[in-house]
C-alpha cells in the first residue's frame, strides 16, 4: 500500500466497524492510546514479512550470551512490510517498504532465549501509536508484570506506558506471544502533557543513573539527537536536588506527589529495576510548570522477581545490602523500603525524615488498586485472555527443541510452560536456575505484600483506611529462622525448583506475643541494617533517622493478625 492511503485506512479505521469491548478497570476517562484499548479484550497479531537473508542475517544477530545483551549490535531493516489486524474485527492495517523501521529490541533481554522487538512507524501512527515495543519478557512465567504494573501505575494516575498482547509471525514462522507498549518519546508527551516540542524529555536506559555519582548527567540523552549535546536544564535539577538540605528545597524542582506516587509503586511491586535499585529504565521530564517528573518504563522485574542476594554481586555500589539473606531464608513479600533503597539521599528528605506523607500515598495505592480483591479479579481477566496462546507460545517444536520465537540458542532458557504460568498466577513460586530467575507466584506475593503493607504502615485490610492515629507495630523481617520447602535435591542449582513457606507460621512476624510488644521488637532479628552510604561520607548524624514502622505519630498497637 503506499504511503498516500497510509492516512486514508487509518482514518477509516479510527470508526470501528466491529466495537472491540474494552476493560472496565480503566474507568469511563480512559486516556490510554486507541491501539490499547481495543488490545483489551482481543490479542492482536503481527505478521512481519522480509527478505529472507535478512531475517537469517536478524537470527544470527540474536546470539548473545547471559548478561552480554548491554553491549549487543543493533540491527534494523526499513525493507519490510508489516500486518497488523485483530482476528473477527475489521481492525487491520497494512504497512510497505519504507513505512517502518523493523529492528531487534531491548537490552539485557537479549541475552536471553526469545528476544524482543521494535517497530517504528516512519510516518503516522497504528492507533495513535507511532513506536511498538514487542517484548518476550522471557524471564517472567506468567508473562502479567508488565501488564499489571502498568495497569496499577494507571490506577495511581500517573502517565505510563501502556501494555496488552500479541502473536507474531516472521516469513510465516510463528514466534508466539508478546507483550506490547509504546514507548516513552514525543508522542507520548505530545498526548499525555499537550507539548508538541519536547524539548526537555529525557531517557535513562544505563544502570546507576543516580543523582549523587554524576552518572545521571553523563547517561542521561534528550530525547531530541539535535539537543543531545544541551543539558543545561538536566544539570540545573541534578545539581538542586543534590545540593537539597529539605524536602522543601527538593520541591522547588520536582513534583514530589508524582515522584512519590512512582516510589510507591516501585516500593509495593518491590520493582528494583528503576530508581531505587539499579537506577535505570526511566524519563525525566520537565513540565510547563518548571518542574521535573520521573516517568517509569519497562516492568518485568516487579511483584517481587529475582530480588536476590545475586543482584548485589552484580551491582553492590551505592548502598551495602550485604544482610540480604540467601533465598532459601528470604522472605520477599516483608521487603522494607530500606531494604529496597541503594540509599538514594533524596529518599531521606521526602521519606525517612517524615514519612507522613509517603504512607499517604500508599494508603491510597492499597485503597485504589493494591489489594487481593482488585489485583486477584485482574489477574484472572488477563489470565482467560492469554492462557491458550501462552499453551501455543510455550510448546516445544520437535524439530528445535525450543518454543516458539526461542531462536537465540546460546541466551538464558528459563524453560517455563503452561505449569509455570498456572503455577505462577497463583501460589506456586518457582526458581529457574538454568534461567537464573527467582519467580514468586503473583498471588501468593500480592496477599503477602498486602498484608506486610497494612501492618507495617497501619493499614485498616478490610476497611483499606489508614488507621489513625498511626499504630506503633512490631518489624516484620526477611531473614527467616526457617528454610524453604522445596521439590528436587538442590535449590540452588537444580534447573527448575518449586518452592513454598509450610513453617511460615513459625516465625517470629507470624507470633501473637511478638506483635504485641512494638517497643521491643522493632527492629530486625538475625541480621542489623548497616549506615546509609551518605551519612558514612557525610559524617550523617544517624539519630535523625525515623524507622519506618514507627513514625513520631505512632501511638498504639496494632496487628491485622
């Protein structure tokens, strides 16, 4: 088709001559693009056609190691034609040579199996989206934490990237199902912010993008190539915020509601793949208010996956996180925020100092969406969606060996199938140490999270109400007394372990008489909290640290036990 009707078959199709239902959990003010909404309660399909040399050429770039996928070449080609439709709708749209650019996607995921995707659209848009990012997130059995963790941060009215399914076809060749976003770029901020210009968005994809290193200023790139070389304004709101002795001083140039609100959802979904942990997989962008904001992107590593001690020997800068138990004692779901942060010292102005205002926003995160009755009802949903194309995406060809799309033969194989998925929507945790993948199941995380959260911030669960004034509580620790059960001889290096928590009931957080004295048990048992990195630097008065269990307020006891 040429460029000319490109326009013309869009604009035909924005009337829908089949009404694609949409979700009601976005409520009637859905803002999402069109391409999304009508993915809701349909998976689409991408079929992708090219030379063949050039797809054999594409193959052969996909073979990259573990943990190589930082520095893999790229590999593009705008010699392709692309369909995308919704099978018994009318929606179907169809691109020629020079209309798209087709190219391998993503960073450390292409180190694994099934590598990823982007299509970028040269002109117009699928929609109202103009740049797909089609991802296997191979590392996640349930194929739901991207989808989930960008339905909460909607539900926290925060502007997001926005999530639903496809399959894919190369030359005919079935790779299975995907995730697909947009992407955080100028028609992004063009719709959610109504600036046209862009001119102060800017993407931070490389580790340890923090404040205090000078690594933020120097990874940070406009998303403009013309104004990749001004950073005036960046170096501004580094240098403010490090140079910040308040919370007062900070809000001069952030927008501390939005930034708490995305804190939040880092610390519920314990996602250490963005600012608290390793510092990377976001935008900050300044508003036409002069004041910046952190947009979150790319949420595979949420609901508790793969935070292990293994993520400190890959990165152990920042903040000593040494007291991380292994993972056969670790119990995820009790994960403090202390815990989480690689001591970033804004999060000492705006949250250790005074927490009043961070419990604020998680009360209503847990009043809004994250809880067992919303997420649980959600999962479901998404669940009866995916299920029979998951079974599809995860068989095995006779021929390969590999499922469907796992063409990169030297990259991590988790090896999850249908089990995995069933398993890992519900109550069955599972370590995939040939894929070097910790995996709690989503709604054995949710209920644990949901019930540390309440009683750690004193949270009414059945009413989803702070209770005030705030109660004093005991701490609820990671370290268990008590190791996992699990399936198999090995748990470290067996390929696949299921595990699960039969003595939980044991420990200390689960006892009546340890709840009932939060003066003496606050804080934790079997390992201590060594000094922020900042106040071993800047010789930091360690006293005006405020636990963050028990506020000044904290007056009563309290347990949901």
């Amino acid at each position: 088709m040429k460029i000319k009707n490109l326009y013309s078959v869009l604009g035909l199709l924005s009337i829908p001559l089949v009404y694609a239902s949409r979700s009601e959990f976005y409520g009637d003010n859905d803002n999402r693009p069109e391409l999304f909404k009508l993915l809701d309660d349909h998976i689409g399909t991408i079929k992708v056609n090219l030379d063949n040399d050039i797809w054999s050429a594409m193959k052969e770039k996909t073979q990259i190691g573990p943990w190589q996928g930082s520095g893999a070449e790229k590999f593009e080609t705008k010699n392709a034609t692309m369909e995308f439709f919704i099978e018994g709708t009318d929606y179907r749209v169809n691109l020629e040579p020079g209309q798209l650019t087709f190219e391998l996607g993503g960073k450390g995921s292409r180190g694994f199996v099934k590598p990823g995707y982007n299509i970028k659209l040269e002109k117009g848009s699928i929609y109202d989206v103009k740049n797909l990012r089609i991802r296997a997130n191979a590392r996640d059995p349930t194929l739901m934490r991207e989808k989930l963790s960008s339905d909460i941060i909607y539900k926290l009215g925060l502007p997001t990237t926005s999530t639903n399914y496809v399959n894919m076809e190369v030359n005919g060749e079935d790779l299975g199902l995907f995730i697909i976003t947009n992407k955080v770029k100028k028609d992004f901020i063009n719709r959610y912010f109504n600036d046209k210009k862009t001119n102060n968005l800017y993407n931070c994809p490389s580790d340890h993008n923090r404040f205090e290193n000078g690594e933020m200023f120097e990874s940070c790139v406009n998303s403009k190539d013309e104004l990749a070389d001004n950073k005036d304004d960046l170096k501004k709101f580094i240098d403010t915020i490090n140079n910040a002795q308040s919370a007062e001083d900070i809000e001069k140039v952030l927008d501390v509601d939005q930034f708490l609100k995305s804190i939040v959802f880092e610390f519920l979904t314990l996602s250490w793949d963005h600012f608290l942990g390793y510092c990377h997989n976001f935008n900050w962008y300044k508003k036409s208010d002069g004041k910046w904001m952190m947009i979150l992107n790319d949420f595979d590593e949420t609901f508790g996956a793969d935070y292990t001690p293994f993520l400190f020997m890959i990165y152990n800068s920042g903040a000593d996180k040494s007291y991380i138990p292994n993972t056969d004692k670790l119990y995820i779901p009790n994960i403090s925020l202390r815990d989480l942060d690689f001591d970033h010292k804004i999060i000492k102005y705006l949250v250790y100092d005074d927490d009043t205002r961070f419990r604020k926003v998680i009360g209503e995160a847990v009043k809004k969406v994250f809880n067992p009755k919303v997420l649980f009802n959600r999962i479901d949903e998404i669940a009866d969606l995916i299920r029979d194309d998951i079974t599809n995406s995860r068989s095995i060809g006779e021929e390969t060996g590999y499922c469907k799309g796992c063409i990169n033969a030297i990259g991590l194989n988790p090896q999850w199938n249908i089990t995995h998925f069933e398993d890992g929507i519900n109550y069955g945790n599972w370590n995939s140490n040939i894929g070097i993948t910790f995996s709690p199941a989503l709604k054995f995380f949710i209920e644990g999270r949901f019930k540390y959260i309440c009683h750690t911030y004193g949270i009414n669960p059945e009413t989803l109400e702070l209770i005030e004034p705030r109660p004093k509580v005991s701490f609820w620790g990671i370290k268990n007394k008590n190791k996992v059960s699990f399936i198999g001889e090995d748990f470290d290096n067996d390929p696949l372990v299921k595990y699960s928590y039969p003595d939980i009931d044991k420990e200390d957080f689960m006892q009546e008489e340890y709840n009932a004295h939060p003066e003496i048990n606050n804080k934790p048992v079997g390992y201590e909290y060594p000094p922020f990195s900042y106040e071993l630097d800047n010789d930091y008065d360690s006293n005006t640290y405020t636990d963050d269990i028990n506020s000044p307020e904290a007056t009563e006891s309290f347990n949901i036990y």
